[in-house]
C-alpha cells in the first residue's frame, strides 16, 4: 500500500461562524481561529478543514458563494486568511480548505449576468430551461424543499437549484465554467493551502435527460442527482490541469452515489480525487428528517465495507460533521455515561483504518441541543422541509421531535470554551446562534485540567496513532460480527496486533475471548483498574478496550 502523508494524519473540521469570536460581534472569524491553533496543536491536529469563509450573503451559511476570491466579511479579509495559512503552516500543521462548485450564490455576478438576458455570454453558465405558464420543466424537487426550478420573470425561464432557490447549479457541460473554476482552484492552492473539501462533488454531473423522477426516487433524490455519466470525465480534467500539480488532498463529499462510484473516484490509478467523504455510517437508520433505530451489527457491516476496500483506495472515518447531529447523542449515551460512551467513540473512530476527521467539540463531548420550537432552528432545510413533513402526516410537533434527533443545528451550537457567558465563545451581547445550556459542566477549559477527561482520551488515541503503522495501515478484520452489544476487531500489522473490544451497551457483559490472556492493555476508558488472568472478561456498560501483542 502506498504510504501518504493524508492517511496518515489527523484532520479535524472547523465551523468558523461557530467556533470562536474574536471581536464580540457574536460571530466567529478567522482571528478567533487563530487564538485557537496551539490549543489544536495540543490536541494532535495535523490538518485543518475550514467550512466555507468566502464571501456570501448567507443564505446556506456560506455554502452560496458571491466571490470565490473574497473572504467573507464577518470572518475577517484577506490579510486575515493569510495570517491563518501561515500560522498553521508555522506549526506544522496543514489546511485545507472548502470548494463548492457545483452552485454559487444567485448574488454571484455570473449569475447576475446570466439571468440579465437569454443572449448574455453567461446564459449557459448556469441550467436554464423552459417551462409552462405555470409549471417548471419537471417534477425535480430541491433538497431544501419545494421544486428544484425557480422562474425568472424577466426572460421566463427556469433555473435549476439542487438546493436553495438562492443557490443556482453551474453548468458543468459548459468548458468556460471549469475553466474558470479551475482558475479559482489555482489561485488558492498558490497561496499555499494544503487541499480541497468539495462540496456535493457528484452532483456536477446532471442527467441531461432532465426526465421526471418516478415518485421512489423524489423520496431519496441525491441517488437520482447523482447520474450524470460524466462525473468521472469531470474529475480526471480537474486532475490533470489543476490537482495533480500540487502537493496537495483532495477530498469529495459522495453523497448520493454507489459504492462501485466511490471506489472508482478514489483508485489511485483512475487518477480523481485522494479520498471522500459517504454517508452510510453517519446516516445509518436516517430517512431525511426522520431518525429511525438502527443496530450494532448494521453498524459493524458498514465499517467493515468501509475497511476491507482494495489497497488502491483509502477510506475516511468519522462520525461528526456540520450536516449530522452529535455523534455521542446518536451512538453512546450522552445522559447516564456521556464521557464514557464517547471515549468509546474517540477509540472507535481512531482505531478504525482510514484518516480521521474530527468535528470542532466532539473532543469534550459535546451533545444535542434541546430545541424548544422550531423557530429557534436556523437550518433553511428545516423550514423548507416542514410542508413535506405536513403533507406525510407529520404535525409540528412531532417534526420538531424528529429534529430534536436529526437536525444539522446540533453540531452549529457555538463551541463550548469554558463555563463564562455563551460558553466563552464571545463576549458580547450578540451570540449569532445557540449556544447549549451544559456548557457549564461540557467545555474545554474543564477538559483540560482533568488527565481523566474526554479531551485527553482523543489526545492519547492520536498519539498512539500516529506512532504506530500497524494501527494505521494494518488488515481490519471484525471478529464477532453478530454480536449486537460487543464491537470486536483488530487491526494486524507487520509488527504488531491491536484488538479492541468495545461494548455498545448500558449492560455489563462477560465475554470470552480466546487467547486474551497473550495480549498487553494499552489503553481503556475504564475507572477502575481492569484485571483479566484468564480469556473470561467483564464488561461494563461502555467499557472501550484497547490490547497489543
């Protein structure tokens, strides 16, 4: 297997809206992320993603582009970025950094251009299709509710937008947009940033068709936006002329397309992106807003699909991102054994093979907020989604009980610092967003002073991580896939062998294990000292268990 710096490290996601303010507007910016990298560096951070900072009328919380080469206001401006990049580099540390080029924001001026007359050279930039007096030119549906086309009155055309009306899709068929896109691309990788997130990647290929959808697939419509046949042919170009001349990442979001797509776009011989980013685990049991029960040996199927990928390919492993609730609130208990449920996680996702991704908070543990009323959400996918919900039968009240689980809100509460106003996120008055009630006793500054903490469980995990090839590039093999409490696996390498025994459960357990006694405990979750003289073991509730031999 080919040995690269990406597979090897840590990276760890940063929501800046939401991660620190530095200027007490209530808003989080750039400076604030600055004051925040030794803390990052402490933690064992190697590379940094940063959620959108271009400028944006925020519509999508900066996921509508004005100006690709602009930063947004609210974080700071250019002078800012660049202090940024050079800090991070200073520290060793890499960043990368969000693209989003399957839409722009209708504020963009090629789109403002496009829309200005059916005959501007920018028309073709964007999708614009005919339609009746009164209906679009199909049944597509946005993913933020309603249908996918929006009328301009000025030409009478219809717009395609896979997502909010504000948000207008590129025309990928059209050269002149990769070109320009391309460009962008150069202009930030020559400032010396490390690699690219990039948004939605596969829905810049369109089925040209433009078909109605049959009612199934409006149910679950990314695998049907996800069709175009030129998705391939699209990366392989944005290979050749831009990625492969860079020492750099390249990381596609593939929601919406199969198995067989994704491990195409991450063959090292096809030559497209280095990794991406599926959804099968963080969305086991979801069907959009709605988070049904799932169980552990789904969950174990999933991971090992994951792992046992050919050595050409690389997987990504995580459980948090700005789009999914907390994962300690899905996965472990985050009442009755929160910090040892996610130490589990901690161990879980940095034992598993492929690079890890962190999300801002889930090193101390952070939870699921409590919303009260709907109004209190700033998800535009909330709103747009509450007429779907309606129409199937779901009142109010019960929609805002599905969100309490599912909602994208819970990982954008403010980070929690320390026990001070707003969770020391800012000083001001003007807290952009929410900020949970249990900061109090849930924040870094807590997790810091105590060696037991959740904070310093992560920290040691990726220690031992990173000084060890075996548990980076070692087999995967789950050894008890029935089990529907215990997750059982081990990691083998050249030299040495780990296995880590994690039970999933509020229950206490004997297990046998065979062999065990053969083995060394390198690290655990456990309080109490855990003695084993014989392959019997007992198990308490979110007992996490790391052994080498």
């Amino acid at each position: 297997m080919t040995r690269k710096w990406w597979k090897e490290q840590v990276i760890y996601q940063i929501y800046p809206r939401s991660f620190y303010d530095s200027n007490g507007d209530g808003i989080g910016d750039i400076k604030g992320i600055i004051l925040k990298l030794d803390y990052l560096k402490f933690l064992g951070i190697d590379i940094i993603w940063l959620s959108p900072h271009f400028d944006s009328p925020n519509d999508d919380n900066g996921y509508d582009i004005r100006d690709y080469r602009k930063i947004m206001e609210e974080f700071g401006d250019m002078n800012d970025f660049d202090n940024l990049l050079s800090e991070i580099h200073s520290r060793e540390m890499k960043l990368v950094i969000d693209l989003v080029v399957n839409h722009t924001s209708d504020e963009h001026n090629w789109f403002i251009e496009s829309k200005s007359s059916s005959k501007n050279k920018f028309r073709d930039f964007y999708i614009w299709k005919e339609g009746s007096e009164t209906n679009p030119p199909n049944n597509w549906t946005s993913f933020f509710g309603g249908s996918a086309w929006e009328k301009d009155l000025k030409t009478n055309d219809y717009y395609l937008h896979y997502f909010s009306k504000k948000q207008p899709d590129l025309n990928w068929e059209n050269q002149k947009v990769r070109r320009e896109i391309y460009d962008i691309m150069k202009f930030w990788l020559d400032k010396g940033i490390d690699g690219f997130r990039m948004d939605v990647i596969p829905f810049i290929s369109k089925d040209l068709g433009f078909k109605n959808l049959s009612k199934s697939k409006l149910i679950s419509p990314e695998f049907s936006y996800a069709s175009g046949t030129k998705l391939h042919q699209f990366l392989k170009e944005m290979n050749s002329k831009v990625l492969s001349k860079y020492d750099i990442v390249s990381i596609g979001e593939a929601f919406g397309i199969s198995n067989e797509s994704m491990i195409k776009m991450t063959d090292e011989r096809e030559n497209e992106l280095n990794l991406v980013f599926i959804f099968d685990i963080i969305r086991i049991g979801r069907d959009n807003w709605i988070q049904n029960k799932w169980n552990l040996k789904e969950l174990k199927k999933l991971f090992e699909q994951q792992s046992n990928v050919k050595h050409f390919n690389w997987p990504t492993v995580f459980l948090n991102n700005h789009d999914n609730p907390r994962s300690v609130s899905k996965y472990g208990n985050d009442l009755q054994f929160r910090e040892k449920s996610a130490k589990l996680l901690a161990m879980l996702i940095l034992t598993q093979k492929g690079t890890p991704v962190l999300f801002q908070g889930e090193e101390i543990g952070m939870t699921n907020y409590k919303f009260e009323s709907l109004d209190q959400f700033d998800d535009l996918e909330v709103v747009g989604n509450l007429p779907k919900a309606i129409k199937s039968g779901i009142n109010k009240k019960d929609y805002l009980k599905h969100l309490n689980i599912s909602s994208r809100d819970h990982s954008r509460t403010t980070m929690q610092w320390n026990n001070k106003i707003n969770g020391g996120f800012t000083e001001g008055n003007n807290n952009w967003f929410l900020t949970n009630s249990n900061y109090s006793s849930i924040n870094v500054e807590n997790d810091l002073k105590n060696i037991n903490s959740i904070f310093h469980f992560y920290k040691s995990l990726i220690d031992l991580r990173k000084k060890s090839n075996d548990l980076i590039y070692g087999d995967y093999q789950d050894l008890d896939p029935t089990n529907e409490s215990l997750f059982i696996y081990q990691r083998k390498g050249k030299k040495f062998c780990y296995l880590l025994i994690l039970n999933m459960s509020n229950a206490s357990l004997k297990y046998n294990f065979n062999n065990l006694t053969k083995y060394s405990l390198e690290l655990s979750n456990r309080t109490s000292d855990l003695n084993f003289f014989s392959d019997d073991i007992d198990l308490l509730p979110w007992d996490a268990l790391m052994f080498k031999k």
